[in-house]
C-alpha cells in the first residue's frame, strides 16, 4: 500500500516490506560497484574487472530473490515483536491506569457489563426463535415451513395446522420437494406403577428422519413400513436425557418395553444428545406419527377420523425442496396443490365457503416456526426488547464515552508532552483504544456473568418451553458477545479519540483546566442528550406496557377463571364405549358436586384457551351459515354457566330436564344471535346440527360473550347444547371452588382419581393457568421495558451528574469571581441548573420525537392502550426532567459554595 509522504510523517510510520527489493537492489549494486572498482584498481581494465564482478557474484537476479526472502521474512520479525512489545506496553500501560483509579473502573466495568448483558441476554432468546435452524438439520437453505393463508372476514390469516388428510393431498400433488414431513407432540403419560409421569411424546413422520444428518447414539430410527395408516408400530426412539435419567445410559435397553399412554412401546433406539427434531422444547422420545395420532384421538373418544377427515388440523408440516428448486417455484407448485386439495374437501363438505371468497395463497416461511407469519406475541415483544438492549448498550456506550472524555481531557497535558516528545498519534490513539478495549473486556466479563444469571429468568418468562440457555458453551453467543464488545470498545474510545488528533500542543502545554471547555463541552453534551433522548424513549416504552397490562388484567372475559379447575380423563387403554364415557364424566361431576368447597361442576367438550370444537351448521333461511365464520360447540351439562359464572343475558340457561328424549335445546352467545338474527329476537329460532335434515335445537337463552382463543380478540360465535341430548366426545369436566383453584386443583384431582377405572387417571390444573400464557407479552414487555428504562434512566442520572460536576471543576474560577463580586447562592444554583436543564428538554423533547415516530411499530403489541397517550409521554416527560433536576442539585449546590480565594489562587 502506497502511503503518502504526509500523512507517513504525520504518524512517523517506518517504511515497510515495500521497500524491501528497493534496499537489497542498492545494497547488491553497491556491493558489485565495490568489487568493480577493487579489481580497477588492482590493474583490471573495467571491462575485465565488471566480467569477474559477474563471475564472483554469480547469478544477480536469484541472489536479489534469496535476499528479498530473507529480508522480508527479517522486517515481519520485527515487526510482530515491535507490535507485540507495543501491545505488551499498551497493555501495561492500561492496567496501571485502571487500578489507580477502582472507582472508575468498577463504574464502567458495571455500566458496560449490564448492556453488553443485557444484549447477551435477549440474543441468547431470540436466537433458537428466530434464526438458528434445528440441530443436525442437513439442507437449512432448502428446508420450510408452508402456511395457507385465507381471506376471513375481509382480512388475510395464515394457517400452520393442517389436517393428515391435506398432509396426503401435498404429499402426492407436489413435484418440488424432496420430501414433506409431519410432526405432532403432546403429553401422555409415561412408565408404570408408582414411576408414572406425565411426559412429552412426538410423533414424526418417517420422512422426516432423511432431512437431518443425525445418526441415533444406539439402535436404529424408525422407517416408513412402521409409520403407516391405520395405527403404526407401537416403537420408539428415546431422546438421550432421558435415556441418561431414566434409563442409566444402559447399551441392553433396545428390545425393552416402554409404556406410553395406552400402549407398550419397543425401544429401538437412542436420538443424539441435542437432537430435538423441528420443536424448540424437549420430547422425552419419538415414536410414528401415525400411531401415536391413532392411539392418542381414539383415547380422547375421537376414533380413527384423523386420517379420514380434514376438519382436524392438528399437524405440523415441514418441506425440503429439491436441489436447484427455488422457492418461488416451489410456492408455486405448493400453491397449486393447496387449491386441489380444497377442492377435494369441498366435493366432500358442499356447506363451506367457496374457494373463490376464501382466495387461499401458499407460503413457504422459514423453518423457525417463530419467523413464519403466525409470529406470537411473546416473540415480538421479544424482538423489541432484543431493540432495547441495544437502546441500552447505546446509553451505556455514551456514558462511558463521557467518562473517557471527561479522564481524557484531565490527561491532555500528559498527551501533550508525549506529543511533544515524539510520541506519534497512532501510537497515543493505539493506547486509547486498548484502554477501551480493556474496559470492554472487564464489561464483556460482567456481561457473560450477567447473562448467566439472568438468561434464565427471561426464558421462563419469554420462552417457558424451550432448552436451557447454555451461555458459556454457545459458540454463536460467545461469537456475538466478543463482536458486541469489539463495537462497545471502538465506540466508548471514539470520543477520547477525537482528542489525540485536535490535540493543541501549545495551548494544552500552556494552559490549566479551564482550556478544556469549548467544544469538548460541547461533545460531552451532545453525548448527555443522546443519553437523555434514549431514556425517555425506553421510559414511554415501560409505561405504555404497564398501561397495557393494567388493561388486559381488567378485560372482562365473560367468566371468573380463578377458582376454576378444569380436570380431563385420561383413560390409557381402558377400554371403554362411549355411552360408559360420558356415565364416567356425570359420575365425576355428581362426585365433584358432593365436595365440600365445590360450588357447581360440570362436563364440557370445549375450554377457553385449551380445545375447540365445531361441527357443520344450518340456520333455516340462511343459505350457508359457514360463511358467516366459524361457529364453537359447547356441549355441556346443566351447571355450566354456574360453573364458569357466564351470565344469561335473555331466556335461560340449561336444565336437569334438559335430557336426550325431550325438546333439543340451545344457548347461543350475544355475538352469536346479532350476527344470524340481526335485529331479531333470538329465542325460539331454530338450529340444526351436522345436517339441515336433521331435527331444530329450539334457542331458549342468550349467554355473555366469553374469551376464548386471544384476549385481543373478539369473543367470536359460540353455542351451547346439552351433552345429554348431543354429546359430542368426552374429556373433562370444570368445577367451580371457594377457595382458588391453585389451592384445591390436587386435592380434587385426588378425590376424583378413585372414580377412575384401573390405569385411567385424571389431570387437574387451574383454568387461569390456562389464561396465563395469554398475559405474557404484557408481563414481559412492561417488566422488561421497565428494568430497561429505570437503568437508562439510572445511567443517564449518573451521566448528567459526572458531566455538571466536571463542568463545575472547569468553571471554578469564574464561579469564585462570581461569587467574590456578589454572587448569591440562589443565583449560582439557578446558573447550573439552568444550563443542565437545557440539556434535558432538548433530550425530552428528542425522545418524544422518537417515541411518535416509533408509535405504529409499537402499536400492535399494546393492548387498548394509545401509543401516543398524552398522560403517559407527559408523566414520562416530567419524571425524566425531576430526575435531572435532583441530579444536577448536587454539582449546583458545590459550584454555589466555592471559596472564591482558593479559586483564584488554584490558577
């Protein structure tokens, strides 16, 4: 590289391996020249002297050759050792700095530690959602995810879910994929005896094995003869944790049995350590896709219609394209196929809505299930909180930069002196830089030791179910880490930087402190403001999640979920006709009602943010009821609304009389009635069900609205039936206590648990438990936003504070005059706190910008609450400015009381 003359003297930079042929060219000449003039003079003529130079020398151009080998190879010598003795030095240099001053180096060690952390922290979250692709997954590039997205109600939704039944259709009518798999997980209960436990299972295709590079610990997988219709192969593939706990790591346990749910499974094999198939959380083993469906719906009373319908969509698909095949191509081929396979379904159910209003369009999203178009919530609050840990690293990188500023300017004599005694700017920036680096370091330590501690609790919060955080055995984390520090470093030193090439050899030589205002002053509150602006950005932040949450807590959702215990039956291989089911969910609930503490129980198909279920729906004078949406079935028993505490708002609830045998019945919701009866009484309208032939369900109430599947979204329409007179399938049963449900679920669980017949068992939990999940987002984002901002705010008090005392310090000796020629302390204080209070309006007024201009993105994820709320950005407003009122208090009331005859003589 050719360095200009200037800029070479500029940083006194020694000449390098460019130079090297020029020096062993004249070296040679000069050496040939001698030997020339040596032979002249011993009496040669010059041409026989310049012939036995040529002989003596030999070959010129392969000695040049050797010589710029060796020289080269000698200047990259010195050069690593001058660099590396220069690093030695610097690094020395640094330490010895640091530790004469703790305080400060503690400080920013903390204040880095706690951003490089907090960005360790989320990216260690987000990372597994969002971009790492599965373990041992072969083609990343080639592997998606396919969603239907449809036209519901005049807006675009995507499905994930598909029927085994659309499963097949794909399968066959697509030629650009290598392969389509299906997977399924759910929890069935595991072992025998008294070492039974509730344990996740997977189901996969045997497709889905060729798309990963995983070969199993011990055994073998499983293949396509034993993933087949009707019920599979009753074996399994157990995950290597759970072949380590409970199964001692034996090499004897393929051939062993293994009870799952209903039926004993052959092991035939151990998956690798980190094999976790296309799920974010750990399945204790993996058995066929289709026997684990068979047995798991025909124990749930839905029989084998799993295969033979597509109203159940309940699986997972997962696509590879063929090598060479784009995507666009690809989603093309999938488009086409989708069409088809809705066409099917319509020759099958003529009631639905046509294909030409529901204008189905394939998509193939990433393999992360969280990157795809069904996005939760949870994990795009996580995403803006990824942003505000980098907001945090940004405040935390400006408080720093100040303080290296503030120590740099303290230090420009001594920079000063080193200039003027030849030390090159290079090698003072290089020296900065490695300070930097070394508190970056020392952050990144604090960082990791943050992240360690704290990653944890945020995946309980943000992602409860998937794999522990292994911060310091990540490779991409530590990478991420090391590159936040590298960023945190050049950015804290920036600052300091910027001194060495302003750097006034004679006014720093001649001058006191007061020579470091200026524009430096100026630098220092540029850096405050941005620190200010930032805050108020994360501080409107915290409070419009908090406002949120206020508000999803106090949204009514139709029921009171608290002491409300939903407890399912789980027969495992009982068997058991369906009439003797529904005898052993009414036996339940006669038992559940003759508890002390039970207010009312009652049987149900259908729990709000846990199962659905609908069937086909005919309204006499309406043509097709389906296009007016979907339509949820309750098929309950006679103390449901009591259960669940739903009012009914006209007629009535249900009855004991209400039985098979006397007039049908129905309760249809509010929203229910006003959509298919607009304007009309909704009592003694008459529904069918399954077939228009079939006989009315005389409406004799309307029930509240209840939540179901979102809290943001509405109710949707639901309605009720007696389970006696349309049963509908038997799961579980609610019961309504005093006491919280929380602290009665066990001990009903166990006073129910005699009811069951042998291996049958009951699950209990809390119906709010179920509602949980639902609150996490806001939870999240107003604890998350509100740690976020109270430490911006903290760092950005420190900040204001650091940078009005040194202010103070420069201005010594005008405030001493000041207050030598009457001064008082009034005016003094109000002269300080002026100027720090100029700072923060342009910093609250800066961040209220941001806040607007960031108010759409943020939107989506409030919850009835206005992202531009006039009452949270001016509470905001006048925190963030009482805050810097009280820390600007301190350096104000010291510049008031300065000695003005120390003052004067100080200079």
């Amino acid at each position: 590289m050719n360095i200009s003359p200037r800029f070479r003297r500029l940083f006194r930079i020694e000449r390098g391996l460019e130079d090297v042929p020029t020096a062993v060219a004249d070296e040679l000449q000069f050496h040939f020249d001698m030997t020339i003039e040596e032979l002249v003079a011993a009496g040669m003529s010059r041409d026989e002297a310049t012939r036995e130079a040529h002989r003596r020398f030999g070959d010129l151009e392969r000695t040049r050759l050797d010589l710029h080998g060796l020289d080269r190879a000698r200047v990259v010598v010195e050069r690593r050792a001058r660099w590396w003795s220069g690093v030695r030095q610097d690094l020395r240099y640094a330490v010895r700095g640091l530790r004469g001053s703790p305080g400060f180096t503690l400080g920013v060690m903390l204040t880095l530690g706690l951003g490089i952390g907090a960005n360790a922290t989320m990216f260690a979250i987000i990372d597994p959602l969002l971009f790492r692709p599965p373990a041992y997954l072969r083609h990343p590039d080639r592997v998606n995810r396919p969603f239907v997205g449809t036209v519901q109600q005049g807006t675009e939704a995507f499905q994930g879910s598909f029927s085994y039944r659309q499963y097949l259709d794909l399968v066959s009518d697509t030629r650009s994929f290598e392969r389509v798999a299906g997977y399924w997980a759910t929890n069935l209960a595991v072992g025998t005896g008294d070492n039974v436990q509730e344990q996740r299972i997977t189901g996969l295709s045997a497709s889905i094995w060729p798309m990963f590079s995983a070969r199993p610990v011990l055994g073998r997988f499983f293949g396509a003869d034993e993933d087949r219709l009707p019920f599979g192969e009753p074996v399994v593939v157990v995950s290597w944790p759970y072949w380590q706990a409970r199964l001692g790591g034996r090499t004897d346990v393929l051939g062993q049995q293994l009870r799952i749910g209903k039926l004993s499974y052959t092991i035939i094999g151990v998956a690798p350590r980190d094999f976790l198939g296309f799920e974010l959380r750990r399945s204790i083993g993996f058995v066929p896709l289709t026997n684990l469906a068979a047995n798991v719906f025909e124990d749930r009373g839905v029989g084998q219609r799993f295969s033979d319908t597509y109203n159940m969509n309940w699986l997972r698909l997962v696509t590879e394209r063929k090598a060479g095949i784009t995507t666009a191509v690809a989603t093309a081929d999938l488009q086409q196929a989708v069409v088809r396979s809705l066409e099917r379904r319509a020759l099958e159910q003529p009631g639905r809505r046509p294909i030409s209003e529901i204008r189905p369009r394939a998509m193939l999203a990433p393999v992360q299930e969280q990157a795809g178009p069904n996005q939760s919530s949870t994990t795009r609050v996580g995403t803006w909180l990824v942003g505000v840990a980098l907001v945090v690293l940004l405040i935390a990188c400006a408080n720093v930069g100040n303080l290296l500023l503030a120590r740099a300017l303290r230090r420009r004599r001594e920079i000063a002196v080193r200039l003027a005694l030849g030390v090159t700017r290079g090698r003072l920036l290089t020296q900065l830089l490695t300070e930097s680096l070394l508190l970056a370091t020392l952050g990144a330590g604090a960082g990791l030791f943050v992240a360690t501690w704290s990653g944890s609790i945020v995946q309980r919060a943000l992602a409860p179910d998937t794999e522990p955080i292994g911060i310091l055995s990540d490779t991409r984390l530590l990478v991420v880490a090391g590159i936040t520090m590298t960023f945190t470093a050049i950015v804290c030193g920036l600052a300091p930087a910027m001194l060495v090439f302003r750097a006034d050899l004679v006014a720093s030589l001649r001058g006191g402190v007061r020579e470091g205002g200026g524009p430096r002053s100026r630098l220092r509150s540029g850096l405050l403001i941005v620190q200010g602006a930032l805050s108020m950005l994360l501080l409107v932040g915290a409070a419009l999640f908090v406002r949120s949450l206020h508000a999803v807590r106090a949204e009514p959702l139709g029921y009171d979920p608290a002491q409300i215990t939903y407890l399912e039956q789980n027969l495992r291989g009982v068997p058991m006709a369906d009439e003797e089911r529904y005898r052993l969910l009414d036996r339940l609930v006669a038992r559940a009602e003759a508890l002390p503490g039970v207010v009312a129980a009652t049987r149900t198909t259908s729990v709000p943010f846990w199962t659905d279920w609908s069937i086909d729906l005919f309204v006499p004078g309406i043509d097709s009821v389906g296009k007016l949406g979907d339509f949820i079935l309750h098929s309950v028993s006679s103390g449901y609304f009591r259960t669940m505490g739903t009012a009914i708002v006209q007629g009535r609830g249900f009855a004991d009389t209400d039985r098979a045998g006397s007039e049908r019945v129905i309760v249809v919701s509010r929203s229910m009635a006003h959509v298919i009866w607009p304007n009309q009484p909704a009592l003694g309208k008459c529904v069918k069900l399954e077939a228009d032939s079939l006989p009315c369900h005389v409406v004799v109430g309307v029930a509240e609205d209840i939540k179901r599947g979102s809290l943001s979204a509405e109710p949707g329409l639901q309605y009720y039936v007696p389970a006696s007179q349309y049963p509908a399938g038997a799961f579980g049963i609610l019961v309504r206590t005093t006491m919280p449900a929380a602290s009665t679920a066990e001990s009903l669980r166990r006073a129910l648990q005699a009811e069951m017949p042998g291996p049958a068992y009951l699950t209990a939990q809390p119906l709010d438990r179920l509602i949980a999940p639902q609150l996490i987002p806001w939870e999240l984002g107003a604890t998350m936003f509100t740690l976020f901002g109270g430490l911006a705010l903290l760092v950005a008090s420190v900040g204001l504070y650091s940078v009005l005392a040194y202010g103070v310090a420069q201005r010594r000796q005008e405030l001493g005059v000041r207050i030598a020629l009457g001064a008082t302390v009034v005016s003094v204080v109000r002269l300080v706190v002026r100027d720090a209070m100029q700072l923060m309006v342009v910093a609250v007024a800066l961040g209220l910008c941001a806040a607007l201009a960031a108010a759409r993105w943020v939107e989506p994820l409030l919850f009835h609450t206005s992202p531009r709320d006039p009452v949270v950005l001016a509470g905001v407003a006048a925190v963030l400015l009482l805050v810097s009122l009280a820390a600007a208090f301190a350096p104000a009331w010291r510049a008031a009381h300065v000695d003005p005859a120390i003052a004067l003589r100080s200079e």
